[in-house]
C-alpha cells in the first residue's frame, strides 16, 4: 500500500488529505471535510490535470516579441515540461488573434495550444 | 495649452477596475466618458498576467488575464468609450480638473463632473523592506520579472529565491521555473502565506519548491550581480533568529512583499486615506470625502480576485452616473448622517468605512480582511447593539478577502442607526 | 603623453578635470567604473557643510569655507540644484551649551560667516519637529544641500566639453616614473602622462603607494543612510545635526534637494574598499538615533537604504599636495567629510599646483558654464506644450513617481558623457529613484538604453556597468 499526502485546493482551509493507493487503485481516502475535498483528491491521484499557460515567439509586429498561450484544456500533469519544451521553437506570425491554434495536439495529449493574446 | 475638455465622468487608469467602471457607466445610461491610461494599451496589469484563474465569478470559464482584459476591451469598444493612451494623469484639482500629458496632445486638462479614481496598485520595493545587504543588479519585485518574461520574452535570471509568498510571486515561481530557471526556495516572513491555497499547490508543490514560513532574507551578496542571499528564521515578532542563518547561492532575488494602492493623485487632491489599506475612506457609494470623486478596485484596497474588482468597479461607475445626474438638483444630497461601519475583534478593514442608508441599493456588499488565521470563528455583523449576522467559517486567513451583504430595509429598520460594526467571534 | 592624467571621476577628479581644463593641454581621467560619480561621491549626505567642524588652520577647514563659498555661483555656471537651507546643530542638554560654544568659536575662526546660537523658542520657530528636548542650537545660514550626483556629473561634463578626456572602465593597475613623467598601467593598456592627479577615493592610498613612500592610509569608513519618500520631506527645512553627546555621534536628517528626506550616517571602519553593503545592525543604529535631534521622523516612509565609503586618512586631514618623492604627481587624498562640500575648492588647488608644474597657456575657448537636463516640470504650461510640439518624447512619461519624461532620459544618454546604464540613467534624471524604486519603469528604460546607446542589446544592458547585467537570457533558452 502506498501513502499520497495532498493538500486541498478547494478552499482556503487547505485540508491535509492523505489517500491510500493499491498501484493504480484508491483504497481510502483520509482528511477531507467536504465532499468537494474528497473528489479533487480522488482525481489528484488517479489523473492529475492542469492547464498549462506559457508564452510564444511572435513575428511580424515588432511591438510584440511574445504572445501568451495556453491549452485549450487541461492537460496530464506529467505532461507540463514535454508541453512547454514543445513551444521553444513555435513562432507565430501576426496577425494572431485570441483563440487561435498555434499548435495542435501537443505532446500527442489531444489538446491545442491556442493564443490568449493578440498581436 | 488647448482650452479645457469637457467630460461627465473621468477615469483615471484603464485597467481591469476602469474599464469595468466605464463599460457600467455607459450602460447607465453616461454618454460622456473619458479614460485615461497612462499604458500603451488597455488592460492594465492584467496584460502581463498570463496564467489562468480569472473570471470564475464574471464569466463563469476560467480565464487567463490577457483574456479576462480583452473581454472588457472589447465591451468598451463596442460601446464606444472615449479614452486615451500613453497618458499620465500629473494633477486633479479638488474641483475636477484633471490635468494629463501625452506626446499627441501635450499637457492638456478635462474639467469632469464626477472622477472615479482606478490607478492601481504598485509592489513595495526591496529599499521599503530594509533588507541588508548589497544593492547589486538582480534584485527584482516579482511583476517586474514578470513583465520581462511574458511581455518581452527575457529571462531576468536562472537561480532564483524569492521572498514573500504573495500570489505574483508564488504565480513567478512556477513561470520561471517552466522558463527553464531553478527556483531554489520561497521564504515567507509571516506563520502563513500571503497567496492563495491553490497557488501554493499548483506553483510550488507541483515543482518541489519549498516554501519557509517564518523566514526572511537577512543578507544579499554580490556587488554587480546577485550572488547570493542568506535566509534566516524570524521570531514572533519578525525579527530573525541568530544561528538559524542558511546561504543559498542564486543569481536573483524576487521580492513579492506586498501591494501599495497607487494614491498619490488621490493624496494631492485631499482625499482623505485609510491607514490600513492604504486606500481611500469611501462610502456606500465608493465615493471618497471630496464629493463626486470615486475609488474602485486596487487603488482603493488590494483585491486577490479580479472578479470582484470587476464588480466593484461597476458599482463605483453605476454610483457616478447616479451623482452626475442628481448634480444640480436642489435637495438632491440629502446630508443624512452616514453610519460607521467599524471594522473590530480580528477584521482589519471595511470597504466601505461608511454607510448613508438612504444612497445605498437594497443590498451592499461590504468587503474587508482578517488580521490574522482564525480557525471556527463566526463572522459577526451589529447593527448598533443587536447582531444580524452570525455566520460560522472553519477558516479565515489574511490572504482570502471576505464579504458580507447589508440589507437596506434592514438597516432602515433600526431606529437612531449608530453604527454598523463587523467583527470575528469564538462563538 | 598626456599633460595631466586624473584618477578617479569622483567630484575631486572631476573637479580637478574641470579646473584644468581653464588651460591648453592634453588631459584624461582614468575610471575604473563605467560612469562618473560611482564611488564615495554617489553616496554620502548630499550636505554643503558651513565649516565650523574641521579644526582651526586645517586644509580641511580652509577648502571646507571656501568650497562653501564657491558653491552658489557654481550651481549657476553649471546649472546643479544647490539650496542654501541653512544648518543647525542641536544640543539637547544645558550641560553641553559649552561644545555648542565652542563649534560656534571654531566656525568664526574659519571664516564661517553669520553663525549664531538660537534660543529655544526660535529654535522651534524655525524647525517645529525639533527633538522636545533641543535647548539650542548653532545656526549655520551657510549650510546647505546639493544633488551629489549632478554636481559631479556637471564638473565631469564641463570638463569634457572643454577638452578632456574620460576613460571609463579602466582600472590603475601600476603606475611607473618615467624620465619625462609617468606611464600608467591600465587593463585597458599603458597610457603616458607628465603630470598626475591622483583622485581616488578609498584607493588614493593605494595609488599614492605606487610612485611615493610617504606615507598615507586610508580606511573606508562605512556610513548608512535611510532615503525617505517625499511625503516626509518637509519633516525638517535645514539639516539637522546632533552635538555629539555621551552616546556617541548622532545622525543627520535632512531634507534632500529634491525633496525627499535622508537620515544617517553611521561610522564603521571596515577593511573592505568595495564594502558598500548595508547591515542589520547598521540600519539599526540610524533608525535608533533618527529620533536624536529629531522627532517622529517617520521611518515608516523609507524608500530605500544605502551605504557609502569614506575614505578617512589617519590625520582626518586633507591631503592635497604633490608628492615630495614623486614630482608631477599630486594627491587630493583623504577626501572625505566635507569632501563633497569642498570638492570645487580641492580641485582648483590640484590646478594650481599642476600649473605651477607645467605652466600651461590659458585655453581661450574656455567655456565654463554648462546647462543641464532640462526638467520640464519648471516650465509653463505653454512652454512644455511647445517642447512637446517639437520633442514628442518630452510627452511621455517613463518613470511615473518621480514624473520623468522620455525626453530628459534620451538628454541623460545623449548629452556628453552620457548614461549608459539604468543607474547612470537614474543619477542623471532621477528615473527610478521614487517610492516604486524602479519597480514600473526599469523595463522601459532598459529599452530606450538598448535602442539608443549605439552596440549596446537588451541583453547587455546592465544596472552599472560591469557585471551588473539584468538580463541572463530569453525564454525556454535552456529548457
């Protein structure tokens, strides 16, 4: 059995969870004192997610040497540094508008990566 | 100089809060508004905050703050709001008469009938928090590093300490980090963090970067660059603890010490401040002591969530229109007295500070902060001697900004209306 | 060959510079750093001192007077924001009226016009935040404040418009007598001179060493200060000195040419030369002797803390002569307190002595006076307007608290000499000195820099030269 040790993000409480694994299955979940607690532990251990925001090179305005960016969707949190290491060598050509793609399917998660800003 | 402008309502900064104000104002009804924004685009501060968390109340869809700005933009812009950019407001005269400066119009003044004052907040320096040491080439406040990386694409450095766990410096940690830089520590003078809970997860637990409560920087080395930064742990009362010393060799110290309401203006033109929040003292109405002058968002107290910036200045903007068209009016201003909302027992603050029940909607929301983490108190709310609100919350922190809603019939209700007071209980 | 080569662009050097420059010649100044006004100059209390500390018949006091003197037409010629406010020293006890006597005696024996004593009830009069304890004090007309930066930076610029030459980034390595004079080793080469002016600093001794075996040493002596926001700059309208007293020295508070309010210093001998760090229990001391003289100083206010060297000779005297053992070489050693006040008067004797040497001709095209960056905020509304309508840039505002436009900032890198980097940038215009300390306006300014100073890339700009680099790379670079 393993121990995972969280700390809840649903409120400013903070509730230290502790959740008891068998591989990949919860066997119990410790320390939780809502529901909302319990669900965000259940996922955290089993499929932890994040959106992940970072910036891009743009060319064609030189008023804007970066755009920001993000996944259009939560992406595997193991994921983050291979989705970020992904945008090094993007360069998007203005104009970009909010919302659009500037790059699909990164690291094979199924997400695109779309603008936040415009340029 | 070019004779006066005219304008109903001047709003001075065209950030998240001015732009909220504006767009309100113009769906009241206002036709003549002018915002001016000393940035060479609108948005202000949101601009460089490219991490998602915006918009949960406003939009309900998270958001990242370039977007969260550019839905206010374009409300503006569908509305055809006046404004100006790259220009900074020098002067307001107690009267109204704004006094600005750009390259296109040179110095030039708005005479308004009503201002809402949207400037801002700006971060404390190193030089305000007495931090021995060098004064080498590397020290930065956390969103100066973070305009240099989201808006110029430069990395400010590569091993990094910051000190204070407010939400833009925990919000860096993770940025530089995903940058490629290596963040070594979070000291944290406080028992408890500025930020919020889920950015202590997501930017510092995500990456392994420790966060030391209770700890300062005491020392920086290196003459040109930083070199490094010696942490110490402080007693109760903040001072550091001889022995507990630990060097750590980085090339940047990023300070996230908390927000100052840019009130410099407001100062000027005597409006009068709250020495906590360093803020203006404003009525129900957001509206400060110098009649038809208005505070919303960060210039008025430092706001953790945009959202309620947002809300708040809307209110501010929908209050000016409301005094623009009473002006004039005989007995328009009825100079009731205004209740005392009297922030005690762990509440350190109230916006507003006062209430004239007859200016106020049917419902007002009063904000304030807790002085310190409270654990199963109540939130408490009198009207004179009799309690109201008795509301029980597991826990309150410094960090999290609380709200309480007043009912005006309510407070009609209470006969010789002395004071409005909120306070925290055991039970 | 140089005729005359200066070490140091301190306010002693570049005083010299200037002066020298009233005559023909080749010169050059030697800096180590990459700006003029980089070391004691940059950081002491900004005080034109009246002249009744140093003692009766020292070259202190008789270039401490005469400085004084000097200092209003100066601020004229070369256009530096100098105020005559006046100074008082304190005395908190009827016991010490004897050393207030006394300072008063010494000032009028050297020379320091229109000292008094003034009784408490004036004394409140003039300086209502005055500790409640003050029984008199001596009041010194004379006294007054200075931009240490712009008068240094003015000396320098004059001279440089009169002919000399600056070097910067060019350390003394040895220097070596010559049959005709002395070649000087630089890690930027060898450069020749007949005749030497040595102006540097905490390393005067150091220098000095090189050609001489008199004997001088110098110890920096740590001093450091507290800046206040302009909301606390009217606290005091003269500087204010405490009369020394049982627990020591006390501290200085003073308002600031530009309004801002300045406390400090503390005394600290150190061995370190580069030693401008500040410490816990330095800053401590000011804080703890602020209220000294002076009461409710708000130090709440502070807007940033500094520490400056003094470069204290063990006379405590000033030694501005040539060298018995090494002919055409002439020190203006152990500058420090009233150093900056008499710097005019240090560098017109390290002239005279030099001319007495070389007997140059007088340069004719001398031009002594020099106008400075303009501050737009002195004109009318009509004349800025007008500026702007020619200079758009003098329109925009780069550094929101202390109201600099992108007109003065693009006068501070192009004007000679010009800034080169963020603090050269903020010595000469202030752009970053407010209550934000650079917070909002460094990344604008590092802009302009990397745009207009020719070579120089983002990249490269750096807060003083150096190593002193703020950008280490761009992003994702290493990921």
């Amino acid at each position: 059995m393993e121990k995972r040790e969280l700390t809840c993000i649903g409120c400013p409480m903070g509730c230290q969870i502790t959740v008891e694994m068998d591989g990949k299955e919860v066997k119990d979940i410790q320390g939780y004192t809502c529901k909302r607690g319990k669900i965000y532990a259940q996922k955290e251990v089993t499929n932890p997610t994040r959106i992940v925001t970072s910036t891009v090179r743009v060319t064609g305005n030189p008023e804007v040497p970066v755009i920001s960016v993000k996944t259009a969707q939560d992406i595997p949190k193991a994921d983050i540094f291979d989705c970020v290491r992904a945008l090094k060598n993007v360069t998007a050509v203005s104009p970009v508008k909010i919302g659009d793609v500037i790059l699909h399917d990164v690291c094979g998660t199924g997400v695109d990566v779309i603008a936040t800003k415009s340029a | 100089m070019s004779e006066c402008m005219q304008a109903d309502i001047v709003i001075i900064g065209g950030g998240p809060a001015g732009l909220a104000a504006a767009v309100a104002a113009r769906d009241a009804g206002e036709d003549s508004i002018l915002v001016l924004e000393r940035d060479s685009r609108l948005g202000g501060i949101l601009n460089q905050c490219i991490h998602n968390g915006f918009g949960l109340h406003t939009f309900e869809e998270e958001l990242t703050g370039p977007e969260y700005a550019q839905r206010f933009i374009d409300m503006a812009a569908e509305r055809k709001i006046d404004y100006k950019l790259n220009t900074m407001v020098l002067s307001i005269s107690r009267d109204k008469v704004v006094t600005a400066m750009n390259r296109e119009d040179g110095m030039f003044q708005v005479q308004a009938k009503a201002v809402i004052l949207a400037m801002g907040c700006r971060e404390r320096p190193r030089g305000a928090l007495n931090i021995p040491g060098y004064r080498p080439a590397g020290i930065f406040t956390a969103g100066t590093a973070q305009r240099l990386v989201n808006i110029e694409g430069y990395l400010p450095g590569r091993e990094i300490v910051i000190l204070g766990s407010g939400d833009i410096g925990l919000i860096m940690a993770r940025r530089m980090t995903l940058e490629g830089a290596k963040v070594k520590v979070v000291a944290e003078l406080m028992p408890y963090s500025g930020g919020l809970k889920r950015n202590i997860v997501q930017c510092l637990n995500d990456f392994n970067i420790p966060l030391k409560l209770s700890h300062t920087v005491v020392d920086i080395r290196g003459k040109e660059r930083v070199e490094g930064v010696t942490i110490a742990q402080v007693d109760s009362h903040g001072k550091p603890v001889p022995g507990t010393e630990e060097d750590y060799t980085c090339d940047t110290l990023l300070l996230s010490c908390g927000l100052i309401p840019e009130n410099e203006l407001s100062a000027q033109m005597g409006v009068e401040m709250n020495p906590v929040t360093k803020g203006p003292m404003v009525n129900e109405s957001l509206e400060t002591n110098v009649e038809g002058v208005f505070a919303c968002g960060n210039v008025l107290h430092v706001h953790d969530l945009v959202d309620f910036v947002s809300e708040e200045a809307e209110n501010a903007g929908r209050n000016a229109v409301k005094y623009v068209r009473a002006m004039g009016r005989p007995g328009s201003r009825k100079e009731t007295g205004a209740v005392p909302v009297l922030a005690t027992d762990g509440v350190r603050y109230t916006v507003p500070v006062c209430v004239r029940p007859d200016y106020m909607d049917d419902k007002l929301t009063v904000r304030f902060r807790v002085g310190n983490v409270y654990r199963d108190h109540y939130i408490a709310v009198y009207l004179n001697d009799e309690r109201i609100l008795h509301r029980k919350r597991q826990i309150l922190a410094p960090g999290e900004m609380e709200q309480v809603i007043l009912d005006r019939e309510k407070l009609k209700n209470v006969p010789d209306l002395r004071q409005i007071r909120i306070c925290l209980e055991k039970d | 060959m140089y005729d005359v080569v200066i070490i140091g662009a301190g306010v002693s050097g570049s005083a010299a510079a200037r002066e020298i420059s009233r005559f023909r010649g080749n010169f050059c100044v030697l800096e180590k750093e990459e700006d003029v006004c980089c070391g004691t100059s940059k950081a002491n209390s900004a005080i034109v001192h009246a002249g009744f500390d140093a003692p009766e018949g020292s070259l202190m006091a008789e270039l401490n007077v005469e400085g004084n003197r000097m200092m209003g037409e100066l601020s004229e010629e070369l256009d530096f924001p100098f105020q005559r406010i006046g100074s008082l020293v304190i005395c908190t006890d009827e016991r010490d009226r004897g050393k207030l006597q006394e300072l008063l005696e010494r000032g009028r024996a050297n020379g320091v016009p229109d000292l008094r004593i003034v009784e408490r009830e004036e004394l409140r009069e003039m300086e209502p935040n005055v500790s409640d304890d003050a029984v008199a004090a001596l009041y010194a007309p004379t006294g007054g404040i200075v931009c240490p930066f712009l008068l240094n930076i003015a000396m320098a610029e004059n001279a440089a418009v009169n002919g000399v030459e600056f070097r910067f980034n060019t350390k003394v390595n040895g220097i070596e007598k010559t049959g005709k004079g002395f070649c000087i080793h630089t890690n930027n080469g060898d450069v020749s001179a007949r005749t030497v002016v040595n102006a540097a600093g905490v390393y005067a001794d150091v220098i000095h060493g090189m050609v001489s075996r008199e004997k001088i040493h110098i110890t920096p002596r740590k001093g450091e200060y507290y800046l206040l926001d302009k909301s606390a700059g009217k606290h005091v309208s003269h500087t204010i000195f405490s009369l020394p007293t049982k627990m020591g020295k006390g501290v200085l508070v003073t308002p600031t040419v530009h309004g801002n309010l300045l406390v400090g210093p503390t005394a600290v001998d150190i061995e370190n030369r580069e030693g401008v760090n500040t410490t816990a229990s330095g800053l401590a001391e000011v804080a703890a002797k602020a209220s000294g003289s002076v009461k409710n100083v708000p130090l709440r206010s502070v807007i940033t803390s500094f520490a400056g060297l003094r470069a204290h000779e063990d006379r405590h005297e000033f030694i501005v002569r040539e060298a018995g053992d090494a002919p055409g070489f002439v020190d203006c050693a152990g500058i420090e307190s009233p150093g900056l006040t008499a710097s005019p008067a240090i560098g017109k004797r390290a002239a005279s002595i030099i001319q007495d040497i070389l007997h140059l001709e007088e340069n004719p095209e001398f031009c002594g006076t020099r106008k400075g960056i303009l501050n737009p905020s002195r004109l009318s509304i009509e004349e800025r307007n007008e500026l702007i309508r020619k200079h758009p840039e003098y329109g925009t505002i780069i550094c929101r608290c202390e109201s600099i436009s992108e007109g003065e900032i693009l006068d501070a890198i192009h004007r000679p000499l010009g800034a080169k980097s963020l603090d050269g940038v903020k010595r000469r215009v202030r752009a970053g000195m407010g209550r934000c300390q650079a917070g909002f306006c460094s990344p604008k300014v590092m802009e302009i820099l990397a745009r207009e100073v020719p070579g120089l890339t983002m990249d490269q700009v750096t807060k003083s030269g150096g190593a002193s680099g703020l950008i280490v790379g761009t992003d994702k670079d290493r990921l």
